[in-house]
C-alpha cells in the first residue's frame, strides 16, 4: 500500500510539468520599447527635454546620478527566450554627450543639432 502511495505522488507530481506546458501564459513587456528609427534622432549636444521629446521618460530615475540614463526593455515570452535591449545615454551640464548600449550609433551623432540638415 505504501509503494502504492509514493507511486500516485511522483505520478501526480511529474503531470505538472506536462500541464505547465498546457497553461496558455502572456507575453509581459516592461520597460520602455526603443526602435533604431528613434534613436536615430539623437544628436550630441541635445538639451535633456530634447531627449525626452524624442525617446519618452526613462522608466526609472538614477537616484545618483541625473546625468545618466538608462532605456531598458524586457519582453518575457511565453514561450522562447527572454529578450532585452538596452540604451544609456550621458549627460555633462544637461547635454547629451555619449550613447552606448544594444542600438547603433546614429552616422550624424556627433554632428550638432544646429548644423543637422532639415
């Protein structure tokens, strides 16, 4: 009997990981989704409400240090795996003055707003 009942346990046990795949979960997106085309705005020497108009606010405020931002997006599929791209951006006396992260740097980046062709 008791062979019996350790049997039905670790039989019961292992149907949930085959239910597990069974259970429809969402797609979660957090954070802010950038495309290259945005970020294909950015010049150096853009005024931090420059910045904001083109990209949005960053999720989270850097509590010590307001001359760097972070952009980040996650999206936790349901199935598959997690995908995440990132965007820092670097301000000296509220301009912008470097970019690093997953996106490109724009070709006209360090060509200045005001001399930036219409």
């Amino acid at each position: 009997m008791r062979r019996f009942a350790i049997f039905a346990a670790v039989a019961m046990l292992s149907a949930c990981s085959v239910l597990d795949k069974m259970v429809y979960r969402i797609d979660i997106p957090q954070g802010n989704y950038l495309e290259q085309r945005d970020v294909d705005q950015l010049r150096k020497g853009m005024n931090k409400e420059q910045v904001k108009y083109v990209l949005g606010q960053p999720v989270a405020d850097n509590a010590f240090d307001n001359d760097r931002w972070m952009y980040v997006y996650q999206n936790n599929p349901n199935r598959g795996d997690i995908y995440r791209k990132e965007l820092v951006l670097n301000f000296d006396q509220g301009r912008l003055v470097s970019m690093s992260g997953d996106f490109d740097k724009p070709a006209q980046f360090d060509t200045p707003l005001e001399q930036a062709a219409p």
